[in-house]
C-alpha cells in the first residue's frame, strides 16, 4: 500500500496544510506526529495519511488527527502506548489507548453476537474522540473492501449499520454518516445499489440543472434583502433514498427531499426572516415545514426545513430548503469531531451529555435481554420518532411512544431506587407512569427543588442532577 493519498501528496502539502488550520502548538504536535509516523513506518502509512486527510476535512482537532497519523503504528506493534503518552501526551493516548483496529472484523456467523457488540463498546470507552476515530479507520476500510464484498467486508458493514451509524448520528457526525451508510450499502447488497446509482443518474442531471437555476436565484434573493450568507446544493444519498422510499412507499420521483439547498446565514432572526423570504417568493407545500431550531433533534441538530416547489417549467419537482446559521452547520456536518472551533459553553455540555450517553451504551448492553434487543433499542434511540419530554431545568428529552417514567430514567442513564419520588407534571407518579408529549419530569432525591425554570427551592427534596443523554440547550 502506498504513502499517497488524496490532499496529502507531499511532506510540504501535509506540513503547510497544518500550519494554515492550527496555531503554533497543535501544529508542532502534528508536525512531531508525521514525522515519527514516516520515521516508523518503512513502508508508508498511507491509511493513518487518509485518516488524517478525512479529519482534517471534518474540522477535527490536532489530537483526533494526531491519533488518526499514530493508531495504524500502534496495531502493527511499530510503538506503544507509553511512547505515545510521553512523546505525544495524554489526551492523545487517551485517543489511542487500547482502540480496537477498526480494519478487523471476527469472522463468526452472527456478525453482532453480544461478545463482539462488548468488544467495540468498550473500545470506544465512553470517548468522543476514540468514537470518531474508530468510525473514520471503519470507513476506510469499507471503502477499500467495496469491490471486495467477502464474509469480513460484510461482517464489518453489517456491524456499521447496526452500531456506529447510530454513534455517528447521534455526536451529528453527519457527512461521516452519510459516507458510512453508502459504503455499507454497496457492500451488503451491491446488486440493488448498482441498480439505484444507474436509476438515480439520468434524474440527477435533471436535478443538478434545478439545483444550478436556485442557487442563483437564491443568491440573488439574498443580495437583493441585504443578506449575509451562502448557499450549498446537495443531493440525498443513494442509501437516503433507498431507506425512505422503503419507509413510506414512495417512488423515487416521489421523494420530496432527493435534492435541496442549504442557506447558511449569520443569525438565528436571520434564519427565519430567510424562511418568510422562501415561502414568498416560491410555493410552499403543505405539511413539510419543520422547525428545528426552536426544537432541535436528538443529537443536537438545527436547521429550519421546509418544500417548495421552486420552479414553473418544472414545478413537479419539489425542492427542500434548510436554513441555518454557520454554527449550526458546523454542528450539523461535522459535530462533536469540531467542537474545538467553537469551545461554547453549549459545544462543552453536548459533549458531556454525549459521552454520558456514549458511556451508558455498556450498561445498556449488559442489561438487554439479547444483541438483537440492544440494537433495536438504539436505534429506536437514535432514528424514530419520539415523544418530546421536558426535564430539569426545561430541557428537552425525546422518548419513543408509549414510553415510561423508567423508561425516561434509562434514557438519561439515570439510576435511582424505587423510593425515590418522580414527579409528572407536579404530581408524583410511580416508574410505570406512561409519558405523553409535552410532560414536565422532575426527579426527586434530597434537600431541595429545581424547578422547570432551573430555580432551586425549598421543599425537604433535592432534585436529581440531570444526566440526561438526549437533552439540549437553544443556541
């Protein structure tokens, strides 16, 4: 295998690469990290090159990158931890410290048996960063296996659907998800893929010649208000498609969010006055209209969405805009992989609240009744629809439906006794209680209350510190 790899081709490009992204610290770590990564690896290193590259292009910080040149040395035995910790320091061998090669797949018959499912948890020990690090050598490899599409290739895309497409979506790792997903797709079933890409290319050109008229307009209309911003076209994966037209029915023609643009203002006033400029000037279609800046996803995300059909001579073609500011696109692209841009004090408690729910995944597993159990609660978790909750403080929790008081307990990785007083709405309820949209919890344990507007009061009870895991705070 060789050293080369896309963005990366020369020491110089890779050097002045670092010293244009970082200051002077994280660049002498990185510059130390490439150097000892060439100075050890004979012949080349091109997956930790590749890694690398990757990250950089995920807004990911020096550690995550130095940990991404330094991982491959480590599974081929060519250095050790404890170099890592003394030359490198210990956030970075906090990373790497037993992170399971994300290139290994055992070759077993059930590919997610609950030794395996343990293995990759605890690897990933709770840690964000080793989270992202694992997903982006995993990626690597289901890319380089795509025309392989053996037992392993297919062990290792099975264990990506089911578990670190889930993990990537909820640390809103979103352009990594999207490359997961698509990887997984060719190589599980490249039959079906290959049939969707040839299906999907004629209506493409179509769509790219819609896309290349609003973005434009859109530009213009922007100009013409006096408003900052850009704007991005995209297109929905070949798996994006594939899973909605299996989950609602709809043809391909039918699916209403195949292409759209994205408008990235300055401000959250700026969003919606750019919403009200979209529904003006083009036709809104009933029923589409999502505000997730007011009420924001599981792992974080906001964004405004909404379709419209934009263009007359082919207004059958709807088109879904989604407005947001520059941090919520960073958020949304490349979240907690970036979160070192914008050290907020929001970035800061999604990531704790991240790696509590990361670190629950274990305990979670240890409790399911089988594998198979444990990966439908995630992805219950991550993926369906859910039940919006308010805890402590007025923070907002999503649970499935019909879920219950214990099962909001679970959710926030929340452990109490069956004494401890739960209350719904003001009224104590047992653990059974069934929730419904819109309940206000408070856990109960000691000496005082917080209240849903985050005061505290006396009342000879305190109230549980919210661990929640699937809370957020409004930018």
């Amino acid at each position: 295998m060789g050293r080369d790899a896309p963005g990366l081709a020369t020491d110089s490009q890779f050097i002045e690469k670092i010293e244009h992204t970082f200051k002077a610290a994280d660049a002498d770590l990185l510059t130390q990290a490439y150097t000892f990564t060439q100075a050890k690896a004979c012949n080349g290193n091109s997956v930790g090159y590749k890694a690398a590259d990757l990250l950089f292009d995920q807004a990911a910080d020096a550690t995550t990158i130095a940990g991404a040149l330094l991982a491959p040395l480590l599974w081929k035995n060519l250095t050790d931890i404890g170099h890592v910790r003394e030359h490198f320091g210990p956030y970075v061998a906090t990373a790497l410290e037993d992170l399971r090669d994300a290139f290994f797949s055992p070759i077993e018959t059930q590919p997610c048996e609950s030794e395996n499912i343990h293995a990759l948890l605890v690897s990933i020990d709770g840690i964000p960063r080793k989270a992202i690090l694992y997903i982006t050598f995993r990626l690597l490899a289901l890319e380089c296996a795509i025309d392989e599409c053996e037992t392993t290739a297919r062990q290792m895309a099975q264990e990506t659907l089911d578990l670190l497409v889930p993990i990537a979506n909820r640390l809103s790792l979103g352009d990594l998800r999207r490359r997961l997903e698509d990887a997984c797709f060719q190589v599980l079933d490249p039959h079906d893929y290959e049939k969707l890409r040839e299906k999907v290319f004629p209506i493409q050109s179509e769509d790219d010649k819609c896309l290349e008229i609003l973005l434009s307009g859109v530009k213009r209309l922007l100009a013409s208000n006096k408003i900052q911003g850009r704007v991005q076209g995209r297109t929905k994966s070949l798996h994006g498609i594939r899973c909605k037209m299996t989950r609602t029915g709809k043809t391909l023609e039918e699916i209403m969010d195949r292409i759209g643009l994205r408008v990235i203002v300055t401000s959250v006033p700026e969003c919606y006055t750019v919403l009200g400029l979209l529904h003006a000037h083009f036709k809104p279609i009933p029923g589409t209209f999502d505000d997730y800046i007011g009420l924001p996803k599981d792992n974080g995300y906001q964004s405004l969405h909404t379709c419209v059909y934009p263009v007359r001579e082919i207004s059958h073609k709807p088109i879904e805009f989604q407005v947001r500011t520059e941090l919520m696109h960073l958020e949304a692209e490349h979240g907690t992989a970036a979160h070192w841009r914008y050290k907020t004090e929001v970035a800061a408690e999604r990531d704790y609240h991240r790696t509590q729910w990361m670190e629950g995944l274990v305990h979670q597993h240890r409790e399911a009744a089988s594998s198979e159990a444990f990966i439908d609660r995630l992805h219950r978790q991550v993926f369906r629809d859910h039940l919006v909750v308010f805890g402590n403080g007025g923070r907002i929790v999503r649970i499935a439906e019909n879920a219950t008081v214990r099962d909001y307990l679970k959710i926030i990785n929340a452990h109490v006794s069956r004494d401890v007083p739960v209350k719904v709405n003001g009224r104590v309820v047992t653990l059974d209680c069934a929730l419904r949209d819109g309940d206000s919890i408070e856990v109960l344990t000691g000496e005082t209350t917080v209240g849903l507007d985050g005061k505290l009061t006396v009342s000879g009870i305190r109230s549980l510190p919210d661990a929640r895991t699937h809370g957020f705070d409004f930018f």
